[in-house]
C-alpha cells in the first residue's frame, strides 16, 4: 500500500537533464500512481502496477532522467535507507488537457490592458462551469453527488479522487492541476476553484485543507453537508 511519509524523509534531488522524451504508458501509470500517492518506493509501485520491482526501476530510472521524479531516502525505518520517490513540477503538464501556455499570454495581455478585467474572466468561466455541471447533480442523494463531482474533475485532468471522512462528510483529493501553469500565476484560478465546488454543493460547507501551490501534494477540500440525507 502506498503511504505518505515525506515527513520523516531526509530530500535530495536528482541532478539529471531533462529530456523531451514523452513518458511510455507504463511511465505514466507510475507518475499518475506518485501523484495520487504523494510518493513512494519502487517496491510499492511494483505492487501498485502489477509489475516487477526491476521494471518499475528501469520505469523509474526513465522518469528521474526526465527531472519528472525526484527521490528521499527514508531513515525513519530500520536498515538501509529505502528510496521514495516524489513526482516534481516538470510532471504537471503531462496530465493538462490544454495548452496553459497560450492561456497565461492571453491572460497577461488582458491583465496589461485592465487588470480588474481578468477577475471578471475567471468569474465568468466559474458561472458557465458551474450552469454546465449544476444539471448533472440535480435530484441526487448526497453521496451520488459527490462522486458525480469528482467524476467530472477527474475527467478535466484533476486526477480526483474521493473518500468519505463521515457521517455526511467526504474529502474530494485533486492530485494533478490542469491549470497549473495559470494557477501558479494567478490566484484567481484556486479561487474560483473553490467557488465552483461551493456553488454545487449549496447546503455543505466546503473548505480547502490542502493547497498544491502552497506546496502540497495534492488540492483536497472538505464536504461537510448540514442537511440529512
């Protein structure tokens, strides 16, 4: 089972070019599994993907070439030192369904031309998101909703999964960011971000506890639903 120990983790990063290779599928499946995971050793991603713990380090040899991965050793076990290994910002856009690029230019120019204007921007394209989406919950139990949500992030690239944490209370998990280069420019992204899922679920009460450009593996945000259903 893959954990989360980066806490007890001594961090060093690999010195490698990177390349303009494309990661294989597999290579993929192992950074999608670092990022969902927070990090990892081969011998868990070898369990996780379902191959040998040689092909994972060939697999992970690759990535680490890249700069898409980098490593900790773990001393907070017994014996020699286990590596875990850490997707690195170089890995975002490989899960971005747009080009980012072209929209932190456009979004710069506006900011150039009237600065208030790119709040309205970000606004507008929460409000169209959310009529899009609001549909697709509607008349749903709780828990349906949910997963109805998450469904609809995972599919624009968020990487999202979902748990519940209680009694009408559930944790939506975004391990990638497909605006992560706008995000990093731009707070408005985050925040409409966080909008969006609280104008879907009207009658909880949504928070972000995890923040990727705060430095976090993940975006998590809490769902705690005050009605009974």
């Amino acid at each position: 089972m893959l954990r989360n120990s980066r806490n007890s983790a001594a961090c060093y990063a690999w010195a490698m070019p990177t390349t303009s290779a494309a990661p294989s599928p597999t290579q993929r499946r192992a950074l999608a599994a670092l990022k969902r995971s927070g990090d990892a050793t081969a011998e868990e991603l070898a369990a996780t993907l379902k191959i040998s713990s040689s092909a994972v380090r060939q697999h992970l040899r690759a990535l680490r070439s890249a700069g898409l991965i980098t490593a900790s050793q773990d001393r907070g076990q017994p014996g020699r030192p286990a590596d875990r290994y850490h997707a690195t910002d170089l890995a975002e856009p490989l899960f971005v369904t747009t080009d980012s690029s072209l929209s932190v230019e456009l979004l710069e120019h506006i900011e150039e031309e009237d600065p208030e204007l790119v709040n309205r921007v970000f606004q507008r394209r929460r409000r169209r998101l959310v009529e899009n989406a609001r549909d697709k919950l509607t008349g749903k139990a709780v828990a349906e909703r949910v997963n109805v949500l998450t469904n609809m992030l995972d599919e624009q690239g968020y990487l999202a999964d979902c748990e519940k944490a209680g009694h009408n209370h559930y944790r939506i998990n975004l391990h990638s960011c497909p605006m992560w280069a706008v995000a990093t420019h731009y707070t408005q992204a985050c925040t409409t971000e966080l909008e969006f899922i609280r104008d879907l679920m009207p009658d909880a009460t949504v928070d972000r506890v995890t923040h990727k450009t705060a430095g976090a593996h993940t975006c998590a945000y809490e769902i705690h639903f005050r009605t009974e259903n």
